[in-house]
C-alpha cells in the first residue's frame, strides 16, 4: 500500500532534509520518490472562487509548523509506513504525518 510522509518543521531556517533514503530506509526500497520542499516563498495557491479560480503568493495554511518535505513510499502496512517515517525524524523535524493513498474508487484499504 502507498503512503505519503508529510515533514513539518517549526525551525525552517535551520531544517536540513537528506532528499533521498534516511538511515534503515536506504535499504528497504519503500521510499519511492520524495525529497525536500522549497522555502515558502516559492509558493502558490490556487483557490476556487464565484469568479474563477484565484492564484495567490504563499501556503494554503499558516501556522504553527511549516510543510518541508514530502515521499512517497510503499509499505506492507501502516505499522511499516509509521516504522519508516520514524527512521526519518531528526532534531530539526518536529512532526511526521502518515497518510495512506485512496485507490481510484476512492477507498482505503488497512493492512
């Protein structure tokens, strides 16, 4: 089953993401694609409005925690996606999120 790791920071300035593999996950071959996320001034967001869709400067979302890195990866389980991710926490990441990818029916299947 696919997985998406989401990283949060709240140091940016500081954070410093190995763009590949972390530690056991070099070897595993879960980690499909992923990689660090440029600063929040390289962003955009696209929302839908009465008139159209609007583009504006910046993340959908301030707060707390800032969105800077993301994978792919493909796991047995959730117990082996959570296992992964926690090879991938460092002193400069505070949280990472663990979401399960919908199939084309829109359903997600737990193992």
């Amino acid at each position: 089953m696919k997985y998406v790791l989401l990283t949060y920071t709240t140091s940016p300035e500081v954070f410093d993401v190995d763009t590949g593999p972390v530690g056991p996950a070099a070897d595993t071959g879960e980690v499909l694609i992923g990689g660090a996320l440029a600063d929040e001034v390289f962003t955009w967001t696209l929302r839908r409005h009465s008139a159209g869709v609007v583009v504006t400067d910046g993340p959908a979302g301030r707060g707390e925690r800032i969105l800077v890195g993301v994978r792919l990866v493909d796991c047995e389980s959730v117990d082996g996606a959570t296992r992964l991710a926690a090879t991938m926490i460092g002193p400069t990441t505070d949280v990472i999120e663990v979401r399960p990818l919908m199939d084309s029916a829109g359903d997600v299947e737990f193992r």
